[in-house]
C-alpha cells in the first residue's frame, strides 16, 4: 500500500516553497501528499506580499477530514504564523496521536521576509516543538530556539544539543549561512550525532530549501526509514533538485523539484 505525508503549511503561488514544494517533494519522493492549509501567502521569488491566514475552526476541519480518512504515516509543517493555528494543530496532532512529525520552524522566507510573530513563535515552541520526531531548523532558527550564537559546527553542535534537550525532540541543525558548506547536524534524544556533508551547490535559485529537505525526511519517515537514513536520502534529494540548475523567476528561484522522475509523460519540449 502506498504510504502517505500530510504537509500543514502555508501556499506558495509561485510553486517554489510552501505546500507546493512539499507536495511535489513528497510525489518525489514516493508518498501520496496531503495537504492543510495555514495561509494564503501572496508571494514570489521576489518576496512576500501579503498574507491571509486560514480561520482556526477551518484548519481544524481540513485536519479532522484528513485523519478520520486518510490517516497520515507522517506529518510535517511548515509556516504557521498565529498562536490560535499553532493550538490548533497541536490539539489535532495529539487528539490523532499523529505519528513521524517533522516540525520545520520556519521564522523567515528566502527573501529575508519575517513569516511569524512573536508570540506565535512562544506558541510553536512550547506547543509543537513537544511533539516533534524532529526539527530543522536552520543557522537564524537555531540560534533563536537556542539562544545561542553559531559561527562555526562546534555551535551547531551545541545549539543543536541545546534545542533537543530542553524540546525532548531530535533535531537536525542545517548548515551554510556562511557556517560551511552545506553540512548539516542531527542530534537525537538516544544520544546519536551524525553530520551529514554536502557541498553547496553554487546558484542563486535557492527558493523553498527549507520546505523541500522536512518533506523528503517527512516522506522517507512515512516509508519506514530510519530518522538518520531520512536524512541522508532527504539531503542527496535536495542536492539533485539544486544540481539541476532550473532557473526561474526574477528573484531566489526554484528548484527542480522533479529532476529525477523518468516518464514519457513529463518529457521536456
């Protein structure tokens, strides 16, 4: 039987991130997407325009329509920018006792846009990030959940070990702003350290990075692997969507997501 992912997060109309990205990564990656929307974003690879936020009882009922019929092998959620959404999800998650989620803590878009508030912030902290199977953040995010500062991988060690302990969640710390290459940390409440390496991949078109790694992890949990053989499959995923070098939009582009589906359906004119 096919596996399934449930992605709880806010639109992306250009296709690059958001429930776009996650559902694309998710068929990508072999899982049947599903979907609940948070937000309507009105945005691009130039920026954020606006944001129109779902109603609490509304993401509530798009929730109870998923889990009383297609129950989810995993869940991941991304940008969620209000106290009573966050409730809202976590209140599904825990009356479902949804299992492999894969919180991405998403603070702030590509284009330098701040995605949440600050008492939405507290809320994603002290309400989700206790449910997680895992989080990823990314250097800013860590350093805000951590309240440490990260110039270098031993502070993604620390930040990483940091966030884990006091959330009771494993936690992949996900490299480059300047830290390194693109070499990410996880750490895990068993007490496993693993860096995964990569090289950065020199494009611009880096729109979506964040959706697209927490989905793939998010689907290869809800095929049954491993957190630390997600990860690994997750990271050569993303690094083939960047390799292969789309280029679209007039700002951080998107990736191709699809860049390793064969079919004759999808042949390029």
């Amino acid at each position: 039987m096919m596996k399934t992912a449930l992605t709880i997060a806010g639109t992306d109309p250009s296709g690059g991130a958001g429930i776009q990205a996650d559902i694309k990564t998710m068929t990508a990656n072999g899982v049947f997407a599903l979907s609940a929307v948070t937000a309507l974003v009105a945005q691009n690879t130039t920026g954020v325009k606006s944001i129109q936020e779902a109603e609490p009882d509304f993401l509530a009922q798009q929730l109870d329509c998923v889990f009383t019929d297609i129950f989810p092998d995993a869940v991941k959620t991304g940008m969620v920018s209000s106290v009573s959404l966050i409730r809202v999800i976590a209140e599904k998650l825990e009356q479902y006792r949804a299992r492999n989620l894969v919180v991405d803590p998403v603070m702030v878009a590509t284009s330098g846009d701040r995605l949440i508030s600050e008492d939405a912030l507290e809320a994603l902290k002290h309400r989700l990030l206790p449910l997680a199977t895992v989080a990823t953040p990314n250097i800013p995010e860590a350093e805000i959940l951590s309240g440490l500062t990260i110039r270098g991988p031993e502070d993604m060690v620390r930040a990483a070990r940091a966030i884990g302990e006091i959330y009771g969640c494993a936690v992949l710390c996900k490299g480059g702003h300047q830290v390194n290459e693109a070499n990410d940390f996880l750490w895990t409440p068993e007490g496993t350290q693993t860096w995964f390496p990569s090289p950065r991949v020199d494009t611009p078109n880096t729109h979506g990075t964040g959706c697209t790694l927490s989905s793939a992890i998010a689907a290869g949990l809800a095929k049954g692997l491993s957190l630390e053989a997600a990860v690994g499959l997750a990271k050569e995923y993303l690094f083939g969507a960047l390799s292969a070098m789309l280029d679209l939009g007039h700002g951080s582009g998107p990736m191709d997501h699809m860049w390793d589906l064969k079919s004759r359906f999808i042949q390029r004119a």
